[in-house]
C-alpha cells in the first residue's frame, strides 16, 4: 500500500505517509500557552500507534493570537521545555514531528483586543476586531519569525505557517475578508513577508511547509487555482503543502469522505509541490486508493486517529512495538 510505504521530502524521513494533522486540544490548564502532560500522552500515543507524521496543533505566535485562552502558544521561551518533552517523546517511536505556528486574527477568543484587516467580527458572538496598522502588521510578522527561533531550538523536524481556516494569514489573502486599501490590499504581500522572516530563523534544511484553505465556498472567495497561484509566487521557500479547505466565513459545507482530495491535486498539478490531503476519511483502503489513483503523496486522519490511535497495527506489523507484540503472542497461546 503506497501509504504504508517511506516517503523523504529534503530532510525529512518519513516511515510512512500517515499524517496526524493539526487538531485543537483546547487542553492549556493555566492559560499561559504551555503544554501539559496531557499534550505529552496525546501525542506520544499516536507516535505509539506507528503514525509517520505528527503536526502540532495551531499554536500561537502572540497571546491575541490564539484561537482561545487554552490553547498552546510559542510567543514565550517559557514555552520551549514543554514542546520540547513532546518533541523527544515522538522521536523515541521513530514518529517525526512538525509544528503549525499561527496567529487567529478575528477568529481569535481571548481577552486581549483582537485584531484583523477587517473590522467586521467572525459572528455576532466573536469580538469585533481592530483593523491592523502598518507597526502592528510589521509586530506580527517578526513574532513568525521568533516563533519560528523557538521552534528550531525545540527540536521540530518541520514548521507548518497556518494560513488556513480563516485565520490571519488567510484573513490577509481572501478577498471576502481584506478590506485594505494599502499595500496589503494584496495579501500575498503579507504572506511573502511573513516567510522571509520565518527563513531568518528557520534552517534551509528543513522543510518548512504550508496548510491552506484550498476553496472558501463561495462564489466570491478563493479556488485551488487561486491558491496555487498565490504559492507559485513563494514556492522557492516551501517545501510541502497542506491542503484543507473553508474556515474564512461561516457557511454549511456538504462534506463526505474524502471530499478536500481533489482540490490538494490541483495544488499538486499547478505548484509541483508534494501535497498532504485529506477529509473525513475514515477508512484506510479507500484513503490509499484516493492517494494513488491522484498522486497524492500523504493523508492525513483526525478524527479516525482520535477514535483509534493504534489503528496502523491492523495494517503493518511492523509498526507494532515490542511491548505489544508480546502481549499479542500471549493472547493467541490463551
């Protein structure tokens, strides 16, 4: 099965093409963005269960960044020594682990004034957030870059800009949320920026890579095309692309398995960039079958992960470890 098999994007060795994506915990206790045993269980046992890539969840560059007060946060050094623990508790099982850094903009539901390129609110429950000025944009693009610092010196084998999901950077590209004026009217100006500050940091050896809303659903906002364009304009600084879709308005989507992989093949085609697909895929046949019949390079599994962290032992016995396989052996003599 192609994804049961290695794939190497630069440096980065993978044992086998199953993604764990980002996915919020909500599980910061003190509400100061550090990890908690919880985190360290959460995601050591999928790197347990044979996983061959784990994305940190969104984690956030500046307080108001984050999505809520209990998310995990990168703005402090105080954060490292807890990503750190994870970070070596998946490399123990032979798991490599990058993390998504982003800021929420107008998604964000924290107690510091939120900010955006729009003073419209997300929904009548969100605040209404500030319309950034040049200064603050140019506060938030270094605090990429710092976050990007912390990373590196944390030990992550990849960093994911989350530009997604109607968060920040995504606010910046759609044209259902930018209502500038200036030089950022064209947000991929953002976008750019934000990268050449991260490749301050970051180490040209390891991947740095993207999550996207690949289709915004609507008429107005953006398609695969679009955001392939957008990344042929960065693509000498990316490495690997992660393809998700909507976020940016609020709007019912008609989602069924495997319903984002189509538009992570346009990427594909149109970029050349490897991709990571995905969607409410919860059976694995049928998730190999999609990744082969349109060259997809991963798949990504949340909520079948969530369900059953171990579900990669019915499929390759060699992803079982030690103590397991000794406790099978028992079982089959009783």
């Amino acid at each position: 099965m192609k994804l049961l098999e290695p794939i190497t994007i630069k440096n980065l060795n993978l044992k086998n093409r199953v993604v764990m994506p980002p996915m919020c915990m909500y599980s910061v206790d003190k509400e100061d963005g550090i990890a908690t045993d919880f985190h360290y269980t959460h995601y050591t046992t999928r790197a347990i269960g044979g996983v061959g890539y784990i994305v940190i969840e969104s984690t956030a560059v500046m307080p108001n960044g984050r999505i809520s007060m209990n998310d995990l946060g990168i703005w402090s050094d105080d954060q490292i020594d807890g990503l750190k623990r994870i970070v070596d508790g998946v490399h123990q099982y032979g798991t490599k682990i990058g993390i998504q850094i982003n800021h929420a903009g107008r998604k964000a539901r924290v107690n510091e004034q939120i900010v955006s390129v729009t003073d419209e609110p997300f929904l009548d429950t969100y605040q209404k957030p500030h319309i950034l000025t040049i200064e603050e944009i140019k506060e938030i693009i270094k605090a990429f870059g710092k976050a990007a610092d912390r990373a590196n010196k944390t030990g992550f084998d990849a960093l994911e800009i989350h530009a997604a999901h109607g968060y920040l950077i995504n606010q910046f590209l759609s044209p259902l949320t930018n209502q500038r004026t200036d030089l950022y009217k064209d947000g991929s100006i953002f976008l750019k920026e934000v990268i050449d500050e991260i490749k301050k940091y970051w180490p040209s050896d390891k991947v740095l890579q993207i999550r996207i809303s690949a289709y915004e659903y609507s008429e107005l906002g953006l398609t695969p095309y679009d955001l392939a364009a957008i990344i042929n304009h960065v693509k000498k600084d990316l490495d690997l692309v992660h393809v998700s879709s909507g976020g940016v308005i609020p709007v019912q989507v008609n989602d069924y398995p495997g319903y984002q992989v189509n538009f992570a093949r346009i990427i594909k085609e149109e970029t050349n960039l490897p991709v990571i697909a995905g969607g409410q895929l919860d059976d694995f046949e049928d998730a190999n079958k999609l990744s082969e019949d349109l060259d997809i390079d991963m798949i990504y599994f949340g909520r079948k992960l969530l369900k059953e962290p171990t579900f990669l032992f019915k499929l390759d016995k060699n992803l079982v470890p030690k103590q397991y396989v000794r406790i099978a052996q028992l079982k089959t003599k009783e």
